[in-house]
C-alpha cells in the first residue's frame, strides 16, 4: 500500500507516494567516484518510491565508543572519529527514523536555519536534523547528501505521520 509521510505539526505532505520496505537495504559500497549527473554523492540506501524503518541509532548526538579499538560498521552518520581522543564516536541520534530516498522529498523541505553544518559535496548530518517542513518549519529529520555518508533522509519518527495515499 503506498503512503504519504506528512508532518505531523501541520499535515503538509512531505514525500512523494511510498511503499514501504520490509527492512533497511544494505548500505551501499561507495568509492567517492563522480557520478555521471556530475554529483559525488553515494548510490540511495533506498529506491526512489520506498521507505524502509531504521532501528538502529541516526545521527547527532555522537558519544565515545566503550571500547577505543571499536571501528563497527564506521558507517557515516552512525559513526564518526573521536576528534578529543583516540577511537570512535557512535550514533546515539534517535531510532526508528523513516529512510527515503532524498529526492523523495524534492521540493517539500527546507533547509534548518539552527544547523550551521556543510560538507564539501552535500549535508553530512552530524549536528542533528537539518531539515525542516517546507510549510510550517517544523524539525522533521536529516538529510545526509555529502560525498563519505550514505545518501538518504531520515524522518523522525515523531515528526511525521503516515497516511494512506
């Protein structure tokens, strides 16, 4: 059954029509190469028309790593470099957001005017959600779009609500 993701603070439609998937996809492999649109971001986690649950932690805040040889999955965006010490930071951001394709959201969305982040290629959604309901400005989720993390757009889980089309 395909759905609309809608933002909860004032109904505005945020996504193209969606089916959701039975889980997250595998994250692709991605070699920093230039993509023939000329953007270097990496392949979508998920497909255009899809939505997948992430149960996993997304994003800001970042805490240290229990063990300081512990790499993981390094998966940007879930990981990070401790820049104050030796190891890894890891996601403790909220679970459950609802990935999409960024191009999903064209047009619908704008950009936080609290996160003050840039990366060289895109958004590399480290500092928390970084987009908001293009209708009334509520913090929907984040978009990572830069040229190391995965390309997709976590929903919060609360921010949005899913209606059938």
């Amino acid at each position: 059954m395909n759905v609309l993701l809608c933002c909860t603070a004032c109904g505005h439609r945020l996504t193209e029509p969606l089916l959701r998937l039975p889980e997250l996809p595998r994250r692709p492999v991605y070699e920093g190469l230039k993509n023939p649109d000329g953007s270097r971001h990496a392949p979508s986690t998920v497909p255009r028309g899809a939505y997948a649950v992430d149960p996993e932690p997304s994003g800001a805040p970042f805490v240290p790593h229990p063990d300081p040889e512990w790499t993981g999955a390094a998966i940007p965006g879930l990981c990070m470099s401790d820049p104050d010490g030796d190891g890894c930071l890891m996601s403790a951001g909220p679970r459950d957001t609802l990935v999409t394709h960024p191009e999903d959201t064209a047009g619908r969305l704008a950009r936080n005017p609290e996160s003050s982040e840039s990366g060289c290629c895109g958004a590399p959604g480290q500092e928390g959600p970084n987009q908001v309901c293009g209708a009334c400005g509520a913090v929907v989720g984040t978009l990572f779009s830069d040229c190391y993390v995965p390309y997709e757009f976590h929903f919060l889980p609360d921010a949005v609500r899913v209606t059938p089309v």
